[in-house]
C-alpha cells in the first residue's frame, strides 16, 4: 500500500496569532482533516512576511524577504528525498515558483501528487483584476498554468471551476469539492424563532471590500428583516435600526454569532453580484457558506453564483437575484420548504464541522 504524506510550508511568523478572519482555517482544517485520513505530515519552514505598508522601501523590503523565504523553502525540501511512489496531498497556498520546484523533486520520485485549490489567481486577475497591470497578469497565468500541469488530481471548489481549468489545458483528474468544510465543535441547539417572519441576515467577512453593504441603510425597510455585520472595517459604516454591526468573532469561535440566515454576496451593488466580483462568485466556494452551515444558518446565494446550484439541490437556503427578493423569497416558503431546509442544514452542519466534504474529496483523490 502507498504512503500518504501532507507537504506544507509553513510560516513561523503567525504562530500563536488569533484570527478574526476566514485566512487562515480553511488552510489548518484541511491539514488537520487530511491528519485523520492518514497522511504523515512534511513541514518546509519559512518566515515569510506578508505585510511591511505601502511605501516603496518597504515593498523592497516585503520583495526581499519572501525570496529568501522561498529560497529557504527550497533548500528545506531535501527533507523529501526520501518520499517515493507515494500519495502527495498539497495546497495550493505558497508561491507557484516555490511549489513547482518542489512539486518536480517529488515526481521524479514516482508521487501522485493531489493539490487542493482554495483561489485559483488566474481566474481572479481575470475577475477582480481590472486595474491590474497585463505584464503582471502574464506572469500569474504562466505561473499557474505549470504548476497545475505538474499535477495529478486537482480537487476544485465547483463544477464551473472544472471547465475553467480544462479551458486553460489541465486534462489530468479534477474532484469536485462542492464546498468547504467548517471543523468546530459547536453544537446547535434547536431554536423556535420563526425563521420565515424573522429574518436577521448575518454577512460575516471583510466589511470594507464588500462595498455593498455601505448600501444597506438606503434599502427601503422591510418589516421583520435586519442585517447583522460581522467583520472588521476601516471606512464608514452607516447603520440603523435595520443594519446593525455586530463587531469580530474569532473564526473557532461561532457560538455567539446571532441570526437567523446567512448571506453570502459581494460586489457594490445590492440588485446584483455584478462585475469583476460576481464574475468570481460564478465558479467560487467562498468560506463564508461553510461558516454559516457550521453555525446552523439556512443560506442565501446569489441566483448566478456557483453556490446556488448546491443551495438549490441539497436545499441549504434560497437563490436570490437581488437582496430586495430576500423577505419576499423567504416568506413565499411553503411548510414543507421550511422543513426541508431546516432538516438538511442540521445535516450538513454536522458534515462540514466533522470535515466530510474535503474526507471525501480525497479519498475519491486517492483512486487510481
């Protein structure tokens, strides 16, 4: 039977940090779902440092440092020498130069090499990237598409992110992952708030990207339908009676996360997911869906987006195509809707807090 190992490179300077973001977990929850499946663990060290301010000699600086630090990630890679004809689960979460490199040391060895994608830089230049330089954008294409031609299985977000891959040439096996996994502890506790007359709307992610939700409070109010923000945030923030701000939580820690619904969205409009955004939306898992289902929440998803095909076939929520169709869409629900999603949001709140999503995407990974 082969060995399975989990290679990562790791970055000394965020151990011990606190999270209030959704940067980080995705990362350690594979790692340590991955861990339950059998895959030994390899570590590459570095010391990357990832933020140093916006003047010039500081991103010299910034420059400098994450060479040595791929430098030293290479170097550390002889601790592979001795891995051979064996399963490699990687991410996708380290610089494509330093990856390849040791991405090529391992399959001369004979590995099977597994990566897991968690945002994918060609598809986002392309969707987010309007104002980002063409040599620039060269260059992360040219990157990407190497490394991910040195692979042997790519476990994607969704189905739309498969045919984006075999459109740039990858013709190796894809497994779908659908959607992320959520490890945490919590344990729901059956409420009974009327989630259909009352709809407190949790977003939960970072504020001042999601320009939308400075639009919040010209929304023509809507009885029984508040907006809860959770997140941090430098610019203004207008809120009111119907848009409340609800601070930080940190990513393990879910339990006083209040709402009766999750929304996931993006963009700077509340009609749509328009845009360089909505265009990422249409293929992405943002993690945001997996926080919600971990907490318990039915979801919200705009109609265009990958998501909503999931929403739609496991029934996790509803598919809007503007923030205004929410109360109506909710509350147009029939008994036997209602019922429906409750039952399946207690199921696949266990699943991604338990980490079934990823569990199975890997062992369908490990079928020759």
């Amino acid at each position: 039977m082969k060995k399975k190992y989990y290679i990562d490179a790791l970055n000394k300077s965020t151990y011990g940090v606190k999270y209030y973001d959704a940067c980080s977990k995705p990362h350690s929850d594979a790692e340590k779902i991955a861990y339950r499946l059998g895959f030994e663990p390899k570590y590459l060290y570095g010391c990357r440092l990832s933020k140093l301010g916006k003047p010039i000699w500081k991103k010299v600086l910034l420059h400098a440092y994450n060479l040595c630090w791929q430098a030293y990630v290479l170097w550390q890679a002889h601790k592979l020498n001795s891995i051979k004809d064996s399963y490699i689960f990687l991410q996708y979460g380290f610089s494509t130069e330093a990856m390849f490199s040791v991405i090529k040391k391992l399959k001369r060895n004979g590995n099977r090499i597994i990566l897991l994608i968690h945002d994918f830089d060609t598809f986002r230049v392309a969707s987010e990237g309007s104002s980002t330089s063409k040599t620039y954008r060269d260059k992360i294409i040219r990157n990407e598409k190497k490394l991910i031609e040195s692979v042997d299985v790519a476990i994607v977000h969704s189905k739309p992110m498969e045919e984006r891959l075999r459109n740039i040439g990858y013709k190796k096996d894809i497994v779908i992952l659908e959607f992320f996994d959520y490890l945490n502890d919590y344990k729901q506790e059956e409420s009974a708030t009327d989630i259909q007359n009352n709809i407190d709307i949790v977003f939960a992610g970072n504020l001042d990207k999601s320009e939308f939700v400075r639009m919040l409070h010209n929304m023509a109010p809507v009885p029984g339908t508040r907006y809860f923000l959770y997140g941090k945030y430098s610019g203004e923030l207008i809120t009111n009676d119907n848009v409340i701000y609800k601070g930080v939580f940190q990513n393990d820690d879910i339990e006083g996360i209040e709402g009766t619904w999750g929304l996931v969205w993006d963009g700077d409009s509340t009609d749509t997911c328009a845009g360089n955004f909505g265009e990422y939306l249409k293929i992405n898992a943002p993690f945001k869906l997996s926080l919600y289902l971990a907490k318990g929440l039915p979801v919200i998803v705009w109609k265009e987006s990958a998501m909503a095909y999931y929403v739609e076939k496991y029934q996790l929520g509803i598919t809007v195509n503007s923030l205004n169709d929410i109360a109506p869409t909710i509350r147009a629900l029939s008994d036997n809707q209602l019922k429906a999603i409750k039952e399946n949001i207690a199921l696949y709140s266990q699943k991604v807090k338990e980490g079934a999503q990823l569990r199975e995407a890997l062992i369908q990974a490990l079928r020759e």
